[in-house]
C-alpha cells in the first residue's frame, strides 16, 4: 500500500514538472514568434532622423502593419539595406509613394509637381538624384531622414529607391 502511493505521488509530481517544462517552453516559443514576426525594439544610431529621433533612442517597430495595410506618407520605417558585405537597418520616413513623380526644386520635395508638407523646416542643400524626376515604379518608395542635410537616403545612389519588401516595419515609438 505504501508503495503505491508512492509510486501515485512521484507521478503527479513528475506530470506537474513535465506540464511546467511545457509552459515555459510554450512561452519562449511564443516570445520567439512574436519576436521574429510581429514586434521588435531598436536602437537609432545616427543623427540622419533629428529631432523627431535623437542617436541611442529606443523605438518599436510593427512588423506586421505593412503585411496588412499599405505604407503612407510621412510614416516613419524601418528599412534593411544591403552592402556588398552585409545587411543594416535604417530609419527614415516615407514621402513618395508608389506611381508617384518625386523632385526636389529650389530646395523643397514635390510630388507630382506639387509641394508638399515635409516634417523638416529646413531648406534641402542636396536633391541628388531627386534634383531631377524620379518616376516611382508600382511597388517603390522614396524616403528621407528628418535631418535632411545629414541623411543618406533615396536621393543618394547607393539607396535609392526603397521596395515594398525592404520594409521591416512602421515605428510606433
């Protein structure tokens, strides 16, 4: 008799470890998914998106928001780029959107010949490419850093235009 409520004992035990070991599993898989699919935290390095994001700022970026909607003006995104070595990512915002007609004229961004609000108040020294029209394709972005005398971005030729698919995700702060 004893030994069968020992045996009875060492069981339960045994199946309220193993249920434990299951929920701790469960939730560092969740965690992982969650991790690689949805949500992630950065860190800006970089002055390129002054004063809206100062270098060491931590930020969340969504990284399903754009899997469900369409990129919009003036979001702010996080984008992976390639060199010849590796990859990075990067944090600019969205002014040009797919279809569109971006230039830079007398130091101000146009779209489709038209002025537009842009969250910087300075005049832009350097309209690179964009001192002539840039024709989006139907899948293509132009961005820009808020500081935008100390960002590289689409203007320049080793960024350019940014595809839907180098998207990593919206930054919700």
């Amino acid at each position: 008799m004893k030994n069968y409520r020992y045996v009875e004992r060492r069981n339960r035990m045994i199946r309220k470890i193993g249920f434990w070991i299951a929920e701790v599993v469960a939730c560092i898989l969740l965690a992982f998914l969650i991790i690689q699919f949805c949500v992630q935290t950065i860190t800006i390095h970089g002055d390129s998106m002054q004063p809206a994001y100062e270098d060491g700022d931590r930020v969340i970026v969504n990284k399903i928001h754009y899997k469900i909607k369409n990129p919009e003006r003036y979001d702010t995104v996080v984008i992976e780029l390639e060199d010849e070595s590796n990859s990075y990512y990067t944090v600019k915002r969205i002014l040009g959107l797919p279809g569109e007609t971006v230039q830079i004229v007398d130091g101000r961004v146009r779209i489709n010949g038209e002025e537009i609000r842009t969250p910087f108040a300075e005049e832009i020294l350097s309209a690179g490419l964009a001192a002539y029209s840039i024709e989006l394709k139907e899948n293509e972005y132009f961005v820009m850093g808020d500081n935008c005398n100390n960002s590289e971005d689409s203007r320049m030729a080793n960024i350019g235009n940014i595809e839907k698919k180098q998207l990593v995700g919206k930054i919700i702060r």
